[in-house]
C-alpha cells in the first residue's frame, strides 16, 4: 500500500469534517480559478474578434463599402465592453477584488485549521482508493463524507 507524503498527513486532533470541509471550499477556489480561465478566454476572444472586425472593415472600404465600413470604425472597433472597459479592465478588477481574495481566505483557512495542507482530503482519498504495486484491490477506508 502506498504511503501518504508527509504534506499529505492529517494533522493530529483534525476531524473528518474539518477536513471535509476545508476540502470543499478548496473545490469552491477550483470552480474560481476555472472561472477566471474562462474570464481569460473572453478576453482573449473579445481581443480578437475586435483584430478580425478591423480587418473587416478595411476589406470593406477596399471593396468601396465606406459607409458600412465608417459605421462599423466609428461605432464598433475598439469598443468598450462594459462602460469604459475594456476586457483587460474586467479581467484585473476580477482578480483584485475576487480571485485574490478568495486565494487568500482558502489558504489562511487551511493554514488555521488544517497546518496548510493543500488536497489533504483528496490525498486522503487517493490513499484509500488507490491499489498496491501488484494491482490489487485492497483498500483503505475513504474518511467519512
């Protein structure tokens, strides 16, 4: 049976609830920062689809459509996608005023209740999931849930 590396260790007198609990808001911290990979797709996104309009827009005035092409410049390209924001703007608030603080509040929490342990529910999972070098079943008991 594997052993549990010793970052991976419960410390002595943490319960199973604690641990249970300080695992489920680590998993709330994941669903943020997957979140935040999307707020990163969006703006990345919004970064080029504003490159491929300009394109547009000068294929449009080369194909003599200067009107549509003037519309398009004047009231589109390099718009603003909230009121005086572009999506960087967005993406820095989210991290300043959000992501970072709830970065910071997980770990403190697992600092004062479980010695900062990072996964220590997941590891103590793996360790009770996981098969011996021959492949065999044998298992330990998950902690309880």
């Amino acid at each position: 049976m594997p052993d549990q590396a010793p970052e991976h260790e419960r410390p002595d007198g943490v319960d199973d609830a604690t641990v249970e609990a300080v695992g489920r808001l680590t998993e709330a911290l994941e669903t943020c920062e997957r979140a935040r990979g999307h707020l990163y797709d969006f703006h990345q996104l919004t970064g080029a689809a504003d490159l491929e309009l300009g394109d547009a827009v000068a294929q449009l005035r080369a194909a003599g459509h200067d009107g549509v092409a003037d519309r398009l410049d004047r009231e589109l390209v390099g718009r603003n996608v909230l009121p005086g924001q572009w999506t960087f703007q967005i993406v820095e608030a989210y991290d300043d005023s959000y992501w970072s603080v709830f970065r910071e509040l997980e770990r403190d929490a697992r600092d004062q209740l479980i010695a900062g342990s990072r996964h220590l529910y997941e590891a103590e999972m793996k360790l009770a999931r996981q098969s011996d070098e021959r492949g065999t079943s044998e298992k330990r008991s998950a902690p309880d849930s």
